[in-house]
C-alpha cells in the first residue's frame, strides 16, 4: 500500500477543501468534514461518505440538528491509488474527487447525475 501519514492525507483534504469555490462554500451549511482510516466493515473499498440531510431537502423542521457529516477514508484511497501506480500525485487527485463528490451529495446531487458529471 502506498503510504501517507494521516497527517499529510488530513493536509490533502484540507487542501481539496479550500479548492472549492468560495460561492460555493458560502451556501455549505452544518457540516463538518472528518478523515478516518478505514470505512465501516461492511463497505471497506468506500472512499468517502455523506451522512446528514441534504441542503434540498431541509424545510422548517430542519433545527437543532448535528452537523452533517463528510467522512473521507485514508485507507481504502490509497490502497486504490496504489494499485494503479498514481503516486502522490494519484492521491492528491482521488482526495479531490472524493471530497467534491461528498460535498455535491451536501447539496443534494445524487450518484448517478455526479456520474454524468464524471465525479463518479
């Protein structure tokens, strides 16, 4: 596997992050972005998750909630970054995908039209 502290997977993230248009990070509300190792047992290639009530779907109830929450998962990127020989570089690109992918579920894009988007 190739390999990154969780420091510098952590620092990529950030860096995704902040790649992302201010006009759009303006519009983000209540949610948090988190970095773990592995994804729960049950789904262990997942490279990144979106829990939480989309933007689209909140109305006058929406009140008091946790943070929505964006996970992104070390292991399981570069274990696949690895094994297609990309490098840092190959990281640095999957954690920007990644990261854009769980931010349009926030805003209530679903997979199959981020598919269309090439952000599949």
């Amino acid at each position: 596997m190739l390999e990154m502290t969780r420091e510098d997977f952590e620092e990529l993230v950030a860096e995704a992050l902040d790649r992302i248009p201010p006009e759009l990070t303006r519009l983000m509300d209540n949610v948090a972005v988190f970095v773990e190792d592995e994804p729960p047992a049950e789904d262990p290639e997942l490279l990144g998750l979106y829990e939480g009530t989309p933007l689209t779907e909140r109305g006058e109830w929406y009140a008091g909630v946790l943070p929505d929450r964006i996970t992104i998962y070390r292991g399981p990127t570069l274990r696949m970054v690895d094994g297609e020989d990309g490098g840092r570089e190959g990281v640095v690109s999957e954690v920007e995908v990644t990261v854009v992918h769980e931010i349009a579920h926030h805003f209530g894009i679903d997979d199959e039209r981020l598919h269309e988007l090439g952000y599949g």
